[in-house]
C-alpha cells in the first residue's frame, strides 16, 4: 500500500472522530440545557 492510503484512512478517521465529538458535545449541551430548564422552571 502506498503511504498515501495510509493518509487517507487516517484523514477519513480523524474527520469521523470530529464529527462525533461535535455531535456528542452538542448531545452534552442540550442535555444539561433542558436539566437547567427543568431545575429553574
């Protein structure tokens, strides 16, 4: 394999992993957001 498949796969995963972390952040967020909204309310 050339090591330029290597980058590929790594920039593909990386990118993966970004995207779940915003997601997982963003899952966070909305969470403590409504928790908030429910101990104010």
């Amino acid at each position: 394999m050339p090591p330029s498949h290597h980058t590929d796969d790594y920039g593909h995963l990386l990118a993966d992993l970004k995207t779940a972390i915003r997601q997982a952040r963003l899952r966070a967020t909305l969470a403590a957001n409504a928790e908030l909204l429910h101990l104010y309310w």
